[in-house]
C-alpha cells in the first residue's frame, strides 16, 4: 500500500459491558438517625402535643433534611418509626448503630434524653441543637447549636449544622467530656462514623475489637462506677475485718464473764471483766460504724448509676445481648446477697450485747456504734435488694426469652 492511499477505515470499537465490583460500586451513604420531641400530629391544633409535633416538623425540613443532603448523610425520623412516648427496640437500634445521631434537645424530652445517653455511653457521632433560652440545664455544658425559630434564625441553624457534620465526617466527631470519661477515651480523641456496636459490626483497623475476649466491655469502661464497686468491695472487707475482730473479743470475755457470773463473786469483779471488755469492744465497734457509714455513702452515691445502666438494660433487650450484661446483673445479685449475709451475723452481735448492755453502762457506747453500723447497713441492704429483685428478674426474663 502506497503512502498515498488513503488509510483503512478503522472498525468502531465494542462496547465493553460495565463491570460491577466492590471498586465500582458507589460506597453506602452514612445513616443519620434524628431523635427529638415527637408530639402528636392528630391532636387538636393549638394542643402543646400538636405544637410539639410541628416544631419539630419544621426544624427537620428547614435544618436537619438539608443539612444531611449537603454531606451526603441519609437521614431517618425517629418519629416514623415510633409513637408518642415510646421507645421501641427498633428506636434503640437506630440509636446504637447509625453513623451519625442528630438530636434536637429543645425543651428537655424524656425521650430525648434517654436516646442521647446510650448515644453518649456508646462515645459515637452526635450533634445536637435546640432552640435558645430552651435548653435542659444538665447538658448546657455541652457544645449544642442553639438558634431562634425565625425564618433567618433558622438558616443560621441550617448553615452552623452542615458545617459540624461536615468538619466531623471530615476530622471526626469530638466526644463530650461525660462519654470521653466513660469509655476511656482521651482528651482531644474524635468519634469517628461507622459500624456501631454488635455482633459482626467491629472494623477491622479497629484497636477495640469486640471479638477480642481481653477487650473491655462497655460497663467495665465506666470508670465512675467501677471505681464506686471497687471501694465498696474494699469497705464489705474492712467491716468484716470489724465483725471478726468483736467475735474475738466475745471468745475472750465470753468464758470469763461466765465464769465470774456463775460462781457468785461479788459484783465488783463482774463489772471489772465487764468493763475490760467493753475497753475491748470499743475500738473495733467504733471502726465498724465508720466503715458502714462510708460504706452506704458509696452506696447512696452508686445506686442512681446502676438504676439506669439496669433501666437501659430492661428498656432495651438488643443492647441488653451487645453489652452480654449478664455478668453485671450477676454482681449486682452477689453484692445483695453479701450484705444480707454480713447484716445477719451483725443482728446477732447487736441481740446478745443488747443483753450485756442492760447489766452494765459501760457496754452501752459500743453496743449503740453497732446498732449505728447496722442500721445503715439496713439501708444499704433495702438498696442492694432493688438491684437484686431487678436482676433477677432480667436474668429470668432472658431465660424465657431464649428458651
């Protein structure tokens, strides 16, 4: 062929057939669950139910639903999926796992609120607003976009949230200082968006793998509360170092006083051995009181924390299988058993020195700090049985519920 002549037409090239891989594939849009105040759309209008309802409306369309489409955040209604003043298993699903949780906390819902604090116990993503001047004082402290319900208010609002969701998907959530001290993260650590908690949803690259059998679980991340059950373990211990040390004192006195007692000496050397005696008892009564005392404070102060972590537990058998919280209920139940078991062996040492203390003055200071010590180790008991009665209820409840 001459280089003259023209070139042969070239044949059209074959479509080549798309293929579809993991590659090609558009990666999954992030979830965003948004909690808030539901109200009640069939309520009368003018009802604080039906206003509820259209505020909440109004701040899902004109913030929230654009917001999330700016980042590419898909977006679910808690109230499409649950009633006025429940929250149901699927409610608490959406909480646990979505990416990002979006909670608007104006006026303070108990709803809310509940849903916020598995959000914070887990440390995931979450942003909330609400509206100024309505904020519920106890997360006041918290970073929360605040803004006026105007038509300028809430484009401000629109704006500010899709720069938080923005910069978080981009550089990672901040995690609140109470969640940051509950899971054990450290200052400046970011909640990043992505499989939440449950069984086959741990990231690979992640160093907390909840297959792992040496990873911690979450209540044993609660650093507050753990610290509390340890200082009462130490406190049942040190009072039961009291109790043995007055069964020590009784084996001594106890021939002794029998002796003087039984053989008809006269009463100046029965009340010499019964003074001896209560010089004995003294110390270690005094210690036994102190020890309950402190011994309830911690109490007092840890019962408000496991009466939630129990209500989240019961409210949620999902969350409830995650956490395999049956352990914990399990030392819930032993601790009331304990305490029982001590309180009973101290009745019986209040019962006798009750008797002594009739004979001689001189038994009346140790016998009243023993009937201190279980008086307050009364309260604590009718504290640990709540948790007992709770628990053991779960525990069979869950046997039920598998069998």
């Amino acid at each position: 062929m001459n280089a003259a002549d023209p070139a042969p037409p070239v044949p059209p090239a074959l479509p080549v057939p798309p293929v579809r891989g993991a590659r090609d594939a558009p990666p999954p849009a992030l979830s965003c669950f948004v909690i808030g105040p539901i109200g009640d759309r069939h309520k009368d209008n003018g009802t604080p139910e039906r206003l509820a309802y259209e505020e909440a409306l109004e701040i899902y369309e004109k913030v929230v639903l654009p917001a999330c489409d700016s980042v590419g955040l898909e977006p679910t209604r808690a109230d499409l999926i649950a009633q006025p003043g429940e929250i149901t298993e699927q409610v608490c699903r959406h909480v646990m796992h979505a990416d990002v949780v979006v909670a608007d906390v104006t006026g303070g819902n108990p709803n809310v609120m509940y849903e916020l604090g598995i959000r914070h116990l887990l440390g995931r993503p979450t942003v909330q607003l609400g509206e100024h001047g309505r904020l519920p004082f106890d997360i006041s402290l918290i970073r929360t976009i605040q803004f006026k319900r105007t038509r300028g208010g809430l484009v401000d609002a629109r704006k500010e949230l899709e720069q938080a969701l923005g910069s978080g998907l981009r550089d990672g959530f901040g995690i609140p200082t109470p969640a940051r001290v509950f899971i054990g993260a450290e200052p400046g650590e970011s909640a990043d968006p992505g499989p939440g908690p449950g069984p086959g949803a741990a990231d690979p690259d992640d160093p907390i793998d909840p297959d792992d059998p040496d990873a911690p679980g979450l209540f044993e991340r609660f650093a507050a509360v753990e610290a509390d059950m340890e200082v009462m373990g130490e406190d049942m211990n040190a009072m039961t170092r009291s109790i043995n040390d007055l069964a020590e004192v009784m084996e001594q006195f106890g021939p002794q006083i029998q002796r003087a007692w039984g053989t008809g000496a006269p009463l100046s050397a029965n009340l010499a051995v019964t003074k001896r005696m209560a010089a004995a008892l003294a110390t270690p009564a005094s210690e036994l009181r102190v020890r309950a005392d402190r011994f309830a404070s911690h109490m007092e102060r840890i019962d408000q924390a496991v009466g939630s972590a129990l209500d989240l537990l019961q409210r949620s058998p999902d969350f409830r299988d995650v956490l395999g919280a049956d352990a914990f209920v399990n030392d819930l139940v032993g601790v009331a058993v304990s305490i029982r078991e001590g309180l009973a062996v101290m009745e019986q040492f209040r019962a006798l020195l009750a008797v002594l203390a009739g004979m001689s003055g001189s038994l009346r200071q140790p016998v009243r700090e023993i009937a201190r010590a279980i008086d307050r180790l009364g309260e604590v008991v009718a504290r640990a049985e709540a948790w007992e009665r709770r628990g053991t209820a779960m525990l069979r409840e869950r046997v039920v519920r598998t069998a």
